[in-house]
C-alpha cells in the first residue's frame, strides 16, 4: 500500500509531506483547490505521461517520491527482485519521478534509474486509479469487452487468440497476395530459385575463398618459389662455401679462444644458436620444397574456382564477400513468395491456421458469457445497493468479424428501475443513474483485481442524499477487504483513496484530508493536512453549509461521523 507521498514544487504545490494508512481515506476542501493534484502527482511518479508543465511557477524542477510498503504484495516483491531493483528491506519501494522545466524527466526504483515503461509496470501493481470520466469511457465498446476480461481474467487466452490471428492474417496475406499475381509470382519464384541454386553450387564461404586465393597464388609462382628455395638450401648447406660450414669453422676457433677467455664463452654460445636456426631453415626448406610442385591441371582447376565466384558476383553486382548475406536474401525472398509451397498447399495451410485461431477463440467466447453471468448478477446486486431499485444490468454479446480480440463484441444494457427493458447503456442511464452503474462496476473490478490501493477521483459524481451515504459505506467497506498475503494468517486491510465533494462519502471515511489553496508573495499555493476528529467536524460542516457554518450543520456533521462510525 501507499505509506508515504512526497511533493516539491508541483503545479501549485509548494512542499508537502504526506503519510498514509490502509482503509478508506476522503480527500475533501474547496472547488479549485487542488484535490486531484495529489492524484495527478501520484500518477507521474508511477509512470504517467506529463501534460504541459508541471513544474510550479519560478522553479526549475517537481520532484515527486511515493513510498509503498509490500508486504502484502509477494508478485512485485518478485518483480523487483528479477528487475535487479529490490532494495536491501525487501518489504519497500521507493518511486522517484524529477521533471525539469523543459519537459525532460528522469525516473527512479529504489534509487536505481529505471524507464517510464518500467514504472508503469510495477505501478499498475501497486495502484488502481479511476478517473472523475471514467463512466464516459464506459460508453465505449472496447472499454466494455475490456473490462469483462479483466474481470474473467482472460488475459493469457486473449494474447493466444491475437497471436493465433496474426499467423493466420499472416498465411491469408501470402495466399491472396499468391492468388492475385500468380503468374508474376510464379516467374519471380523460378527466377529467385535459380539464383539460389547459382549460389549455392559455389558452396562458397569467405575462409574457403581466402584459401583459394592463397593456393592459386602459389601454384601460380611455383617455378620462382622453388628456385628460391632451393638457391637458399645451396647457399646454407650445399655449395663449396656454404654458410653453415663457414659458421662451424668460425665457431670452433672461437670456441678453443674462449677456453683462453671467458668473456669470448657468450659470443660463441650465439654462434652455435645461430647455427642451430640456420640448420632448423634448411630442414623447414625442404620439407616445404617437397609440398610444393609444378602442378598445371592443379592451377587451371583454382583458376576456373576463382573465375566462376568472380563471374556469378559480377553477374549479381555484388563483392564475392557478400555472396553470403545475399543468398540468405534470396532464401528469404523465397520463403514470403510461399517457401516452393503451391497455391494449393498455401489454402491448406491458411485453412489449418484459421481453424486453429477459431479454436481457441471460441475458448474466449465460452469465458466471456460465463463470467458475464456473475459480472451481471454482482452489478445488479450494487444497483439494488446504490438507489436503483429493480435495477437489471445485462452483457449483450455481438457476433463481428474475426479478429485479434476474438469473434464477438459486447454491450452492456441495464434497466434503471423495475418495470423499464434493458437497454443499451449510453441510451437507458441518465447521467446520475450512468454515474451509480459506473462505480458499481470499478468497485467490483478493483475489489477482485488484487491491487492493494485503489484510488477514487470524484466517481461520485452525479448522485447526492441517501445514495452518497451508501456510496461512502461502500467504499468504506471496500476499505475493509482483506488484501493479499501468501502464506499468512494476518491479511492486510485494501487502502482506499477518494477526492469527493460530498459530506455522506467523506462522513464514511476513517481519515480525512483536508485541500486547501491560499496566496504568498502573489504565488498561489496548495496545502493538504490530516484531520482530527474537531477539524472533521468542521470540514463535514462546511461541505454541508456552505459559506456559512451553523451550530445545526456542527451538530449534523457530528452525527453524521458517529453514524458512519457505527455503520
């Protein structure tokens, strides 16, 4: 959960230093004074993409750190822990986000610099935000059949059928693309097959290239290279005043001298080395005289080698170097005109794909109406909650065109009151009624999702009186749940965070901040405090009464927590 937020110099906030405890908190104050900043804040330290400048008026930077305690979150410990990020207490985590006046930003986990993407992976374990238009996004279909697979868990087989269709989008491509230019393809194809087989008759490689390279050159000077050798052997080793037999003459008057002196004994130690090597070349001489021949028909056969690479890498306009890296191209090419399959084993094949994309999509489809049953019924059971009486809200499935998200499409209908026909939801809820069915269904989908902090930014939009008190219980109640801990019998309580503006929500809360905006030095700057029970007295009093703060709207306010405390 949230422990602990920290904020510089962010929009119109100064500084400020904020803890946290599990259960239900209310952020309340004032229109326009800031109540969503904390959110906005919260977001970009777990990832959030910065709109505009977020920096405060005459600084050069924000900086925002949220501290979270895991100790009931096993999967981000793991997480962390893989990501080479976990710090040495194991049970927290640390966010950084700094963004400069200029846009750029830089981001931090536990210290260590880390991408956007990153902390938005780890962030959206951690924290569940629902935004004050989260209902008009469930207007949207797509909004609508994801979150019936949120809450069906169907991501793993939803990633099987969008793979399942690429392959067979994939196939269907090369097939009609086959089908609409056969005859061109099929030029193509024969032309590309013969190139290949040109290729690869040459089994060429760069290291047997090189070695072509050096053997014809030394067939090629052969007649020079041996009368080189052997002019050396003679002059070493062979001729009436060779080399060697000079240097054993030498060596042994210098060496009866050296019996004489000493000092002589190193200088004739370097002419018997010298001796020895000398010796040693004459030896590797005609050991590589005996390898080395004349060999004519030898010669011809790595001149035809050379001349047949030279003339097929002309004949491509490439370096024989390349030939390689070509063939492999050519291999490609051969593979996206059908691999040498007909048109007849690429139908097969499309069809073969396309029955086993509809496989595991009709896999999906089964999910999808089982969990829109209980989905149904536990929206149903809120709407009776949240002042919607006889209230039914429906899943109507709509059969589309296969795609990466499976074969149907969804709606969802309700019925607001007893007696009226489900409808489609954009048509049937009024704005209120659209507002109740809207955070019944957040509700539900943070409660099962596992995230242990879930934050509410003026869901409560559009409703007042009796349901407000219910929607506060709710939410209270959803603070309650118990979050996960593997492995162990004391369960941590969720943490639930709500901007609201209505007195009954904020009534239900076991703490309550306060927003509040005030001026220095022309610059205008947001502060948020935690309440005592006096000041929530007073802060209850105020979003009951208005301007004007009476002994009735005291005493109402003090009812009005003793009842949510007792509830």
């Amino acid at each position: 959960m949230l422990r602990a937020l920290t904020i510089t110099n962010f929009v119109i906030v100064d500084h400020l230093e904020l803890d946290f405890e599990s259960g239900f908190s209310a952020l309340t104050g004032e229109t326009g004074a800031g109540k969503s900043i904390l959110i906005d804040a919260l977001s970009l330290a777990l990832g959030a993409r910065a709109d505009g400048n977020p920096v405060r008026v005459g600084q050069n930077k924000a900086e925002i750190t949220a501290e979270f305690a895991l100790n009931y979150l096993p999967s981000a410990r793991q997480w962390l822990a893989e990501s080479d990020l976990a710090d040495d207490d194991v049970n927290i985590c640390l966010f950084r986000r700094v963004i400069d006046t200029s846009g750029r930003s830089k981001a931090f986990i536990n210290g260590s610099s880390v991408t956007l993407s990153q902390m938005r992976d780890l962030g959206q374990r951690l924290v569940d935000i629902h935004g004050q238009h989260e209902h008009q996004r469930l207007l949207r279909r797509d909004a609508q059949l994801a979150l019936l697979d949120d809450f069906a868990a169907n991501a793993a087989i939803r990633d099987a059928v969008s793979t399942a269709h690429a392959e067979w989008s994939q196939i269907a491509n090369i097939r009609a693309a086959r089908q609409q230019n056969e005859a061109a393809i099929a030029r193509e194809f024969e032309d590309v097959s013969w190139q290949i087989r040109e290729l690869e008759k040459l089994n060429f490689t760069p290291a047997r290239w090189e070695e072509t390279l050096a053997e014809q050159r030394r067939l090629a000077n052969a007649t020079s290279l041996i009368s080189a050798a052997e002019g050396a052997i003679d002059g070493l080793a062979e001729s009436d005043n060779a080399v060697i037999s000079t240097i054993d003459a030498l060596a042994s008057e210098l060496g009866v001298a050296a019996q004489t002196d000493a000092a002589l004994r190193d200088i004739h130690g370097l002419m018997t080395t010298a001796r020895v090597e000398l010796s040693e070349a004459v030896s590797s001489l005609r050991h590589y005289l005996r390898k080395l021949e004349v060999d004519p028909a030898k010669l011809a056969e790595r001149d035809g080698e050379i001349s047949d690479v030279l003339e097929l890498a002309r004949k491509f306009r490439i370096e024989p170097s390349r030939i390689p890296d070509y063939l492999q191209q050519k291999r490609d090419r051969l593979a996206s005109l059908g691999g040498g399959q007909s048109l007849d084993d690429l139908i097969v094949r499309e069809q073969l794909a396309e029955a086993a994309y509809r496989e595991v999509a009709k896999e999906l489809t089964k999910s999808r109406q089982e969990a829109a049953k209980t989905f149904s019924a536990q929206i149903t059971a809120s709407l009776q909650e949240l002042a919607m009486p006889g209230g039914l809200f429906a899943v109507e499935f709509v059969a589309r065109e296969a795609g990466p998200s499976g074969l149907e499409g969804c709606e969802f209908q309700v019925a607001a009151h007893e007696g009226q026909t489900l409808g489609p939801l954009a048509k049937i809820a009024s704005g209120g009624e659209l507002s109740r069915v809207s955070l019944a269904i957040q509700m539900m989908a943070s409660a099962r999702g596992g995230v242990p902090t879930m934050i509410f930014d003026e869901v409560d939009s559009g409703i007042g009186g009796r349901v407000a008190e219910v929607v506060g219980r709710l939410l209270r109640r959803l603070g309650e749940k118990q979050g996960e801990k593997a492995g162990a019998k004391d369960e941590g309580k969720h943490q639930v965070l709500a901007v609201t503006h209505l007195p009954q929500v904020a009534a239900c809360a076991e703490y309550q901040f306060q927003v509040s905006k005030g001026a220095s030095d022309v610059v205008v700057t947001t502060n948020i405090v935690l309440l005592n029970k006096k000041a929530r007295i007073e802060e209850i009093a105020r979003m009951l009464g208005g301007m004007t703060i009476t002994a009735t709207t005291r005493k109402h306010a003090e009812e009005m927590l003793a009842s949510a405390a007792k509830a």
